[in-house]
C-alpha cells in the first residue's frame, strides 16, 4: 500500500471543497501530490477557471521541493528571490511560492505529500488544505 492511497486523496479533496462550501469560497482546484511530487488525483469544482491545475499543484510541487508549507516557500521567495526562481527553473517551471500549498504528514511525522489549492484567496486555499489533509487523518503542515 502506498503511504497516501487515491482513496485517502479523495477524502482530502472532498473535505477541502466541504470546507469551500462552509467559508462560500470562490471554485477550487485542489491537487494531492505523493512525496515524490507525483499527482494522486486532482478536482475542480464548477466553475473553476482553467489554470487550476497547474496553479494548485505547483503550489504543492513547491512545498515539496522546498520541504516547507507554502506559507514559508512565499516568505523564503521574498527574501531569496534568485534561489528560488533558480529551483523553480530546474523543476521546469513547476514550483509556484504562493500559499495554499502544505505538507500531509504521517502519524510518525514523515511527509507523505502535499496538497495546494487554488481558486480563493491563497489563505482561504491554505485552510481550505488543512481541513482536507486533517479529515483524512493526516497531520498538516502549512509552513
């Protein structure tokens, strides 16, 4: 068994759009990356403009890349902005240092993969993120 299953996904996704519904969010995107920075499963919502995808998962790429929730990713972009569009040129453009993007974590701690959402503002997405990860029963770490 792979240590973030699709049906584990699939609950992410699910309690990130309830928690959408319950804040009147804007449309999300929402993507699930593993820890290998590969897409589980991805859903938009109606509505939802066509760059979702990409934006929510580089969210989550990022996250990954860097190792920290989004949140920090955006604030290490502001104060080393050559490093980070030096990462984001290596990973062929896939990061993207906007908060919405934060690590699942294992009982033990280990990160298992990331979430990012967009749609909304990026810290609507962010807690749209965590509601999800922790309905699954992961631990969520925004940065």
């Amino acid at each position: 068994m792979t240590a973030l299953p699709l049906e584990k996904a699939r609950q992410i996704i699910d309690a990130a759009f309830a928690k959408g519904a319950d804040l009147k969010l804007k449309p999300l995107g929402v993507s699930v990356l593993d820890a290998g920075g590969h897409l589980v499963a991805f859903e938009r919502q109606d509505g939802a403009s066509f760059l979702r995808p990409q934006m929510s998962a580089g969210k989550a790429y990022g996250a990954l890349a860097i190792g920290m929730g989004s949140r920090k990713v955006e604030a290490f972009a502001k104060e080393r902005p050559h490093l980070v569009a030096g990462i984001s040129d290596v990973s062929g453009g896939r990061v993207l240092p906007v908060v919405g993007g934060v690590l699942i974590r294992d009982k033990a701690g280990t990160i298992v993969g990331a979430v990012g959402i967009s749609g909304d503002t990026s810290d609507n997405d962010e807690a749209a993120a965590i509601a999800g990860i922790e309905a699954a029963g992961f631990t969520a770490d925004p940065g």
